[in-house]
C-alpha cells in the first residue's frame, strides 16, 4: 500500500514540475518589435553621439541610422521597453523624434 502511494505520490510530483516548466517558458517568451523615428540628425559625428548612447538603453537590440533620411530605426524588446521610452531618451540626448507610421496599402 506504502509503494502505491509513493508511486502516486511521485507522478503527481513528475506532472506537476512539467506544468511549471511549461508555464515559466511561455513567461519568458519575448516578443520583438520595430519603431522607426524621424529625427535632426544630419552629421557624422551626432550619429557617432546616438551610436554611443542608444545601444545601452533597456531592451534595444538593433538600431540604424540613415543620416541621408534622418530616421532611426529600432528593434527592441517589447517586454523591456516601448516607443515612448525611447522617444524619450532620443529626446534627452537633444534629439526629438517623431514616430514614422507606415502607410496601410490601399485597396
């Protein structure tokens, strides 16, 4: 009688830790996102200026600069950070940033 309930007892245990585990990979699933903001930046060496900066802010992953379109481009964590926090801290280094929104195609 003890072995079944021991039996029991351990796959109850087994089936339980399966379900924790399943659940904390689906919390940490992250999920990316793109932003891209016009911004006054026209030289070299204010990219060099957001190139040292911008990197090292929550949750961004990749960023562009196209110095020709004056835009920056980012991919970032959207779990560690959003479009307004990094408006924000373009804002901060002296450069406002306005959100491009893509056009929806036309039917």
């Amino acid at each position: 009688m003890k072995t079944i309930h021991l039996i029991t007892i351990a796959i109850l245990s087994v089936m339980l830790f399966a379900a924790g585990s399943a659940n904390a990979q689906t919390k940490k699933a992250k999920t990316d996102a793109e932003v891209l903001f016009s911004v006054p930046v026209d030289c070299p060496s204010c990219q060099k200026k957001l190139e040292s900066k911008l990197p090292y802010e929550k949750g961004v992953k990749d960023m562009k600069i196209d110095l020709e379109a004056q835009t920056i481009w980012f991919l970032y964590s959207s779990d560690k950070t959003d479009k307004v926090t990094l408006a924000k801290a373009l804002d901060k280094l002296g450069y406002p940033a306005k959100e491009i929104v893509p056009e929806s195609p036309k039917k």
